[in-house]
C-alpha cells in the first residue's frame, strides 16, 4: 500500500488502521508460484519479515493471540482462513 493509501485509509478509518505496511517484492509475488507460504519459500525476504512485523502487530494489540496460531504451520491456506 502506498504511503498516500495508507493516508487515507488512516483519515477513513482512524485508530482502526495498522501502522504495518506490506512490501510488494518478488518473493512474495513467486511464493504462491512454487506453492509455498512466503515463509516457507523466503522467510528472511522483505515480505515474510513485514508479515512477522504485522503478527507482532496483531498480537501486541490483542488483536490476535499466540495460541490462536499454534497448529497452522501446516494448514493450507484455506484451513488458516475458516
């Protein structure tokens, strides 16, 4: 998401808005690709540390838990999301 997006999402939405940004980069766009999670195929790339910086995110504002977690490493995607 652009700076400006996030801007006005922000002036939309307030408080309810996460300060974590999502990179786009190419490991997070071939993932997908060789049927991998982002972790799985590249966890020290620009997009699997933005998502560990958004779960932090989440967790630190109760927002989700840990323990909500435990037992998706190997969910499929679908299985994480119901």
């Amino acid at each position: 998401m652009s700076f400006n997006v996030h801007q006005q999402a922000i002036e939309a939405f307030g408080d309810n808005v996460l300060d974590t940004l999502i990179s786009e980069n190419v490991a997070t766009a071939e993932s997908p690709n060789h049927k991998q999670d982002i972790f799985s195929f590249n966890a020290q790339s620009v997009g699997a540390l933005n998502y560990m910086a958004l779960l932090d995110e989440l967790i630190a504002g109760n927002l989700l838990n840990s323990a909500s977690l435990a037992g998706t490493e190997n969910a499929s995607p679908k299985q994480k999301i119901d």
